[in-house]
C-alpha cells in the first residue's frame, strides 16, 4: 500500500480511476494512456522524439481536463490499433 501523498508526489492523479478504452472486434479493454504512451514509445524508438512528445502532452492535458472524447479521438486519429485483433474499432 502506498500512501496517497506518495501518489501525487510522483504525478499521480488524485483519482485512482484510469480510463479504459473497448475495442469492440477484440472485446478487450485496456487502459487509454497504457496505449498511448506505447505510441509514443514507437515514435520515440523511430526518432521522432518531437511526435512521441507532443501526444504524450497531449494526452495529459486531455485527462487533467477530465476530456476523455479527446482522449479516445487521440487514439483514433493516431491509429493505435488493439494489439489482440489489430484493429482501430474503439
């Protein structure tokens, strides 16, 4: 158990509720910000630091705002696809 001061001295959110996303092929769910950092990962490991940069940013700002639409149209528009059924059906 880590006390919640911990949390949020490392970044954490207050809430401890992460937003899911369903791919509607696979019907598994994942955590929103767990497949967009991937993203970012890839970008990053391509050299595209700048990219990798900027959707992480995004996708901070997009959560602090509680704007999960933006969140999953990130996802979309950035064509991160389920890793279980390759697909972008969100």
């Amino acid at each position: 158990f880590m006390h919640p001061t911990i949390w949020k001295a490392s970044g954490h959110v207050d809430s401890f509720s992460d937003p899911m996303i369903d791919n509607k092929d696979s019907k598994k769910r994942y955590r929103a910000d767990t497949l967009i950092e991937d993203k970012a990962a890839a970008y990053e490991a391509a050299g595209n630091l700048a990219k990798a940069n900027q959707i992480l940013a995004d996708m901070n700002r997009f959560l602090e705002a509680g704007d999960l639409k933006a969140v999953q149209e990130l996802i979309v528009n950035e064509g991160i696809a389920c890793p279980v059924s390759g697909t972008t059906n969100w």
